[in-house]
C-alpha cells in the first residue's frame, strides 16, 4: 500500500519549500493524461517515479514499467506494485512499438475502477519519440493525451557526449522538461553547463533541480507541456514506415546481461567481483542480492563508477537478481564469474 505524506511534509527543491498536500493537481475527466518518464541509465527515473507514488494521495495512477534486460528488478523495487502496475515486455518499448504497448494502454483503460493518470517509465536505452507517435498515431490519440516527456538526468554523470548515445540525446531533444537530478554530488558551476547544453538541445525546456528524485507533485503532474501539433512531420513519417522507424540499439551499441540464482552470494567473493573483475563498459548495474550473512534483501545499484547496497526485508522468496547493461559485454565470463561468487551448499 501506498505511504502518503501527510498535509504537514514538506519537500524542499531549488531552496524553495513546498507543501506537496498544497500543491497536488486537478485532473481532468476526458483523454486519460499520460506522462512519459525517460532518462538515461541510471539517471534515477525509478526513484522520481516512486516520489510520485509516495505523494499521489487521492490519485488513481496505473504505472507501466519497461525494462532493458530479461528480468524486470525496477518493478519490484516500486513503492506500489498493485494492481495498477503493468510490466511491459523485455526489451526496449521504442523498438517493440507495435501492439505491446497499445495493449498495456488498453488495459489500463478497462480497468473497472477509473484510473486518473497514466505513468509510463521507460528503459534507459528508449529514445522517446517512437513513443510519443504511438500515442499521436494510433486509436490512442482518441483516449488520452500526453501531459509531458519527462527526462531526469544524472547531473553526475552526464556529460556533452551523451554517452555516445543517440538515445541519450533523444530523450533530451524530446523532453518537455528536465530534472537534473543528484544535484547535491556536484558543484553549481557543473549545473550551470549542463542547464546550457541543454538550452542548446532543446530550446525552450523547463528544467528543475533535484536530490533524490524530490520533485513537487504538481510541477510533474497536468503541466501540459507536450505540444502535440509539433509532432506532425515526424507522425507522418512514422505512419508511413513505423517498423523501421527506431535503429537506436544497434547504433549505441547496449547489451544486457542477467543472472539469477536462489543460491547466496558470499559478499567478499561478490565484492571481488565488483572491484576487480566486472568489466569497465558496464554502464550500468541493478540488482537484488541474497548474501549468505544476511536476513535481509539487499538492493543493489550502479550507475558509472559510483555504487551502492541498501538492505530491506524480502517479499518473496530469497534469490540473486541481477542484470548488467554495457557494451561488448562478455557475457559467458561474467555469468562464470557471478557463479563463482555463490556459496554452494
């Protein structure tokens, strides 16, 4: 069940304080309004997403979650994975256009008890606009409406390279606003340049500053900033030839790897790897971990150099999840070396 915050917490951001019970939005009764959560690797979009949860008090919000890899771990790290909760295919949403995604939609809206807003979280990799055009030009532009795109970006990591990443460019050319967010691991003079580039990038964009994904829920709920009458050149190009239309992945370069298993880890062997072993192109890492030393469910993130444990209690039954998300990643070497971290019994 949901957590809300009560009339009295408040949520600071930009040196300003907000009350967020004040400041939740009005939804409208036509066109359910869909917000599109996009951002590179481990930018920190999970977290934002459960910010939302966390505050949505009175809100019905159904969230779809897409995934890059074959075990979805964002999902279970939700703070609501009720029945509101959809998990789209594996793979990256852009790329698998066709009925996977208007088919999540759908179930949404025939869900018995009305759903206010619809939230979707993309994978890392997604480049948005595939995205946005399938809601532009199919049946779904009669039954919702895009609110905003938005793209939170690791003010830590990210850099005028993008990554080398097409997709990392996208989701900010197509953002409606951007979230800097891990503002507190970096020096204002940082912020400054990226608030620059991304003037450059995308002309008129609202951007925010974030710790932690702490946003005020009404500068991210019915904002409507998606201009969709902008979209009509690229609508058109994609009704024409949609298969075709996103070629992001092979362009980048990603690869996933995932490894299960319900055997523990030993933590120094896991450590080892981690600091030793794992490869430099690893990207990005997310995972939750069974130790042999511990009780407790351990939930497992990196993203570029940086990573970190933190611990809860399982809800279900203990096991290793894991996926690594990279280039020219050796897959065979890091599930053999993964295995050798397991305590065998």
């Amino acid at each position: 069940m949901i957590n809300s915050l009560s009339k009295h917490d408040l949520i600071a951001m930009n040196s300003l304080t907000f009350s967020l019970s004040d400041t939740l939005p009005t939804i409208p009764k036509t066109g359910m309004p869909v917000t599109i959560i996009t951002g590179f690797l481990g930018s920190g979009k999970t977290t934002l997403l459960n910010q939302i949860l966390d505050n949505k008090e009175g809100l019905k919000v159904a969230v779809l979650v897409n995934e890059f890899g074959d075990i979805n771990i964002d999902s279970q790290l939700l703070v609501s994975v009720e029945e509101d909760m959809v998990e789209l295919g594996n793979g990256c949403i852009c790329c698998t256009i066709n009925d996977s995604l208007i088919e999540a939609v759908y179930r949404v809206l025939e869900k018995e008890n009305k759903v206010d807003y619809l939230i979707i979280e993309t994978t890392g990799l997604a480049d948005p606009l595939p995205i946005i055009l399938t809601f532009l030009g199919t049946e779904l532009k009669f039954l919702t409406r895009i609110d905003s795109i938005i793209t939170v970006v690791d003010a830590e990591t990210f850099t005028p390279e993008h990554f080398n990443s097409d997709a990392a460019l996208s989701q900010i050319r197509y953002g409606d606003m951007v979230i800097l967010n891990k503002i507190d691991r970096v020096k204002s003079l940082k912020i400054k340049e990226l608030e620059k580039f991304i003037k450059n990038i995308k002309f008129g964009a609202r951007i925010l500053t974030s710790e932690y994904g702490k946003v005020p829920l009404n500068f991210l709920l019915d904002i409507g900033l998606t201009q969709e009458d902008s979209y009509q050149t690229q609508l058109r190009n994609f009704q024409r030839d949609h298969k075709d239309y996103s070629h992001h992945l092979e362009t980048d370069g990603f690869m996933a790897v995932s490894f299960m298993s319900d055997k523990p880890f030993d933590v120094e062997k896991f450590e080892y790897f981690l600091t030793e072993q794992m490869p430099l192109e690893v990207f990005r890492a997310k995972g939750i971990l069974r130790f042999s030393n511990s009780e407790l469910r351990h939930i497992f993130q990196l993203s570029g150099p940086r990573y970190d444990l933190t611990a809860d209690e399982w809800e279900n039954a203990p096991s290793n999840q894991l996926v690594f998300i990279g280039r020219n990643l050796d897959k065979k070497a890091i599930i053999s070396q993964l295995n050798d971290c397991l305590v065998i019994s």
